[in-house]
C-alpha cells in the first residue's frame, strides 16, 4: 500500500512539472527571440519608453500634432491597440473637448470581468524605416459620381446624385485644409497590436488588413480611412468609398468591447469592434410608431436610436455631409454586451424579467432604472451605431452655445423667442459677424426643422480650421418624434435673419420636385439599413411637408429683402457653371 501511494505522489509531481515546462516554454522562446540588450518586460521601462510608435505624422496640426501616434525619433512605426483607440472619440456634450478618455469605467490595476479582452501591452515592434510620403489625395470627380454603393440602375438616389448640382466641386485642398498630414507609406499592421497579446480577438484578421499588392493606405480599417478623409468643408466627400464600407462595419463588425459613456441625460454604450474600431450605441428605447406625448417637455424627450439613423441619410441627401456615419444593428445583449464588458457598474444592472426576457439599465440622468430597462426579445436589440470622430488629442474640436438655444425651462423663454430682431445682436457677434457661420446655422435649422428636432443647445467645429469651416451635426436622436405636427419654432433663426445659401435653395427646390421628391428619397436609401425600414411612413410624409414651408419662409423673405439680401452666392461663376446654374 506505501509503494502504491509513492507511485500515485510520483505520478502527480511528474504531471505538475509537465505543466510547468510547458507554461514556460513560450515565454523561453519569445526571451530568446528579442534582440540583445531588450528588456525582457515592457512594464519595466519608462513610461515615456513604452509609449507605441504610431502611423501617420501630422504637420500644422493645432494642439495635437499627432504626437500620441509619432515616435519621438521620427522613426514610422506600427499602431498598437491603445494608439488606434486613441484615435477615436464621440461626444456631443459641452463637457466634451476636456477629456476623452473616459471609455472603460475600470481603473487600470482593476480585475477584468470574466469574457473581457486583456490588457494591452504597449509596447509593439518597429519596422524598417520608410519614405514619408503625403497621403495622396482624391482628386474630385471626374464627371457625374455616385455614391458609394449606388450604380447607374435608374433609382431616384442615382438621378439626384447625377445631377450637377451635387457634382459642384469642393475649393482645392491645401496642406492646411485636411485634418491630418499622414504618411501613406505604413501599412495597417493588426499583428503589430496583437503579437505580445495573443488573447486579443483577431481572428481573421490578417486575412482581411494585410492582402498583398496594394497600397499601403489601402490596408487600413475603414473607420481610419474615413478619419484621414475629412477636411475643411465636409466631414466625408461624395465619392469616399471608405462611407459605405463603415457602414457595413457598424452593422457586422465583431464586438469585442463595451462600456458606458459618462455625461448625457440618457444611456449610451461604447462599443468597440474587432478592427479597433469604435461606435456610440444608442438602444432602442421607442416603437417606429410612438409618437413624443404632446405634454412631454423637448428636454425630456426620449432620444430614438431610428432618429439618429435618418439624420445620416437626410444629411447626405441634403448635401451637407456633416453627420458622422451612422447604421442600425441588432446586438444580442448576452454576448455582445454583457458577456465583453468589463464596466462593473454596467454589468450589475443586467436582470431576466419576469417574461423571460435579458434587461439592463445602467446608469444615467433619466431613464436609468429598473422601470426603464431596455429588454430584449429575449436577447437581441436593435439600436444605432454611430461611427466615432477622430480622438480629442488628436484633433481637438471647439464647442460652441447655439445663439437660438432654447431656455431648457418649464416656464422661462429664450431671448430669441421673444425679440423679433435678435439677429441684428448676433450677427455683429465673431464668428457670426461672418457669412460662413451664419449660413451654416441655417443650414443647420433647416435639417432640424425637417427631423423636429427641437434640442440643438450646442455644436461643434474642429479647431485646426478655426471659424473658417463647418458645422457638425452631432446627437440627433431627439428627431423624428412627431409626425403629426410642424413645431414651426425651430424655424426662427431663417425667419429673423432671412439668409441662405444658393446651393442650399437651390437644392432645396430641386428636393420639392416630384422626380426628386425628399421622402421617396429617404425612403429608398433607408432601406440599405439593417433594422430597415427605419421610419414610420407618417414620418416620410412630414418631410415633403415641412420642406414646403421652409421654401414658403424663404419666399417671405425674398419678398421682403430681395433675392440679394437673402441668397448668399457659394457657387461663384466656376462652380455655378458646374451646377448648371
């Protein structure tokens, strides 16, 4: 019986130190394989030292210079995890331009919770120097060009976008006019992120980032390609086929991620994507059907994850091109948020309902409670994912107090509601005192006034381009509300100062015709979405509507002002003749 149980001690103490050779044999083989003199433990070195190389080197860039993704020797280096993410943000609050690094809830030294992805060890190989080379830049259209994802088939989309006015050419691009100066020369290299962290979800990924033969530019992610396209005057151009493939990414993409986002009234997630990618996720919160309840205050409306993908598209067909890419999807709240994340707070308010049914609520001003769950059918949600802008650090944008905010009160009224001339006092206030930002809240009071969207307090503009650029139109999602009635307030700002742009009236009337008319228009390139059809026929409806009364409102003023005093002349000769005007 001793002999016996000497054998069963000897059997396992072979067994444990089995387990150890193995355990320690990879880490053997990677000791080995650096070069000498390398540290065997990135966390060791400075911090200063572990910070990634990065992929592009931004020149005349204000307040950012890239200089999170550029080594200190100048050297062009792979991204890492952090270095990409860095390169991302979404925010529509005042707050936003302090600080956008408030993606996981988790301080560092926090355990993960159990299905969420490791740390990422900062440090990455370097590769060979190479040529820096300026991202080499599209040159415009060359006659009529649609769309990414249409063709020639005869649809109403293909015919508008045909038509000269939306082939009206951009001015020339200078060095100072895109947001970033990159070098084209570093390929998108996924296993430069994943190679010290091979726990990272990166299945399948060199087979899609790292084909052969093409170039360099051409291997990074979509949501990177989108980024480096945006510059002084539109945020995408009209031919940008990185567009419609991030919106494909937003709707299939593998979710890897998710957290809370700080601030706002109501709950949204972060979530990030198996190309390092990442989405504001808005869930579902109202049928297509529902309409806002005519005592519910503007400010404490729910906001519609199906508002947010109908500004995308109306934005687009109205030619501004100042929406972020934005897409429906449905997401299995098990494996898709639940089980990725690594927010404790986020994660404690998931819940079975007594139908049997995956809930959670999170945390949040309003709607944050238990009688406020979002639940699934019986895990599966749908909600909006909207594309993240280039990180704060990086390219720094500027929040501005919209002049016509409204008063956010129950009772008290903003000074533009009850001074008839107010546009006098804001038009001899910088930047208003200039005719691009005063015709770009025009611009952006007609899109709101089409949605109904009554809670535009604020906007953004990236600093780079100082005064001299455009509007984005961020946080949409308290569009789209009411069909039933035209809150004809939101038109104020075009009543008082009586000015508007030549394309935007032009297109505007090209919009009121019946071969081109605005609802079957959205109508048919809503359909492309996923969570398709994405808004209540009613709704469509509205929109041929309250674009006649904008029209109506544009004709009162040229009655009054004359054509000179309220068309602000954009196209110019050259342009004009583009347009066929």
């Amino acid at each position: 019986m001793a002999r016996f149980r000497v054998l069963i001690l000897m059997a396992f103490l072979a067994a444990c130190a089995l387990h150890l050779v193995l355990d320690l044999l990879p880490k053997l083989e990677r000791s080995a394989a650096r070069p000498s003199g390398e540290p065997g433990c990135s966390c060791a070195q400075p911090a200063a030292e572990a910070a990634a190389p990065g992929w592009a080197q931004a020149r005349g860039h204000p307040g950012g210079e890239l200089a999170a993704a550029a080594s200190a020797a100048g050297d062009a280096g792979w991204p890492n995890k952090q270095t990409l993410r860095a390169l991302q943000d979404f925010s529509s609050d005042p707050s936003s331009n302090l600080t956008s690094h408030s993606l996981e809830k988790l301080p560092p030294a926090a355990e993960p919770a159990e299905g969420a992805p490791p740390g990422q060890d900062p440090s990455a190989p370097r590769p060979p120097d190479r040529a820096r080379r300026p991202l080499p830049r599209d040159p415009g259209p060359r006659g009529p060009v649609l769309p990414p994802g249409l063709s020639g088939d005869g649809s109403l989309l293909t015919r508008l976008f045909q038509h000269p006015l939306y082939q009206v050419p951009i001015p020339p691009l200078t060095e100072g006019d895109v947001l970033f100066n990159v070098n084209s020369g570093i390929r998108f290299d996924p296993k430069a992120a994943t190679a010290e962290n091979p726990d990272w979800p990166h299945e399948g990924l060199e087979d899609e980032f790292l084909p052969t033969g093409e170039a360099a530019v051409d291997s990074y992610p979509n949501w990177l390609k989108f980024h480096i396209g945006i510059n002084r005057y539109e945020l995408y151009s009209r031919h940008n086929p990185a567009v419609e493939a991030l919106l494909r990414d937003l709707g299939t993409r593998e979710i890897t991620s998710v957290a809370m986002k700080s601030g706002g009234t109501q709950l949204k997630l972060i979530m990030t994507f198996q190309n390092y990618g990442q989405a504001l996720f808005k869930p579902m919160k109202q049928t297509r059907e529902q309409e806002t309840p005519p005592d519910f205050f503007y400010f404490s409306d729910y906001e519609r994850h199906n508002a947010e993908i109908a500004a995308f598209h109306l934005d687009r067909i109205l030619d501004f091109r100042r929406v972020p890419p934005v897409a429906g999807r449905l997401v299995n709240m098990t494996k898709e948020i639940r089980d990725v994340t690594r927010d404790k707070k986020l994660w404690r308010t998931f819940f079975i309902s007594p139908a049997n049914n995956i809930c959670f609520y999170g945390e949040c001003s309003y709607y944050c409670s238990t009688e406020h769950a979002l639940c699934g059918k019986p895990d599966q949600i749908e909600g909006s994912l909207a594309a993240f802008l280039p990180d704060l650090s990086l390219a720094k944008r500027k929040t501005w107090r919209n002049p016509w905010r409204r008063s956010y009160h129950k009772r008290k009224k903003a000074e533009w509601e009850v001074d008839p001339d107010y546009c006098e006092e804001v038009k001899q206030t910088p930047p208003y005192d200039s005719s691009r930002r005063i015709l770009d809240i025009m611009d952006m009071t007609i899109f709101d006034f089409l949605m109904g969207n009554m809670d535009r307090h604020h906007y953004e503009t990236f600093e780079k381009f100082g005064n001299d650029t455009f509007i984005i139109h961020l946080d949409n999602g308290r569009g789209f509300g009411k069909h039933s009635h035209d809150e004809l307030s939101i038109l104020v700002p075009l009543q008082q100062c009586c000015r508007i742009r030549r394309s935007t009236y032009l297109r505007l009337q090209l919009l009121a015709q019946e071969e081109h008319r605005l609802s079957l228009l959205m109508a048919e390139s809503l359909r492309a979405d996923r969570v398709a059809p994405v808004l209540f026929q009613p709704h469509l409806e509205a929109l041929d509507r309250r674009l006649r009364i904008v029209l109506r409102a544009v004709g009162v003023c040229l009655e009054k002002d004359g054509p000179h005093s309220v068309v602000e002349d954009d196209l110019g000769p050259e342009r004009r003749a583009a347009a066929g005007r």
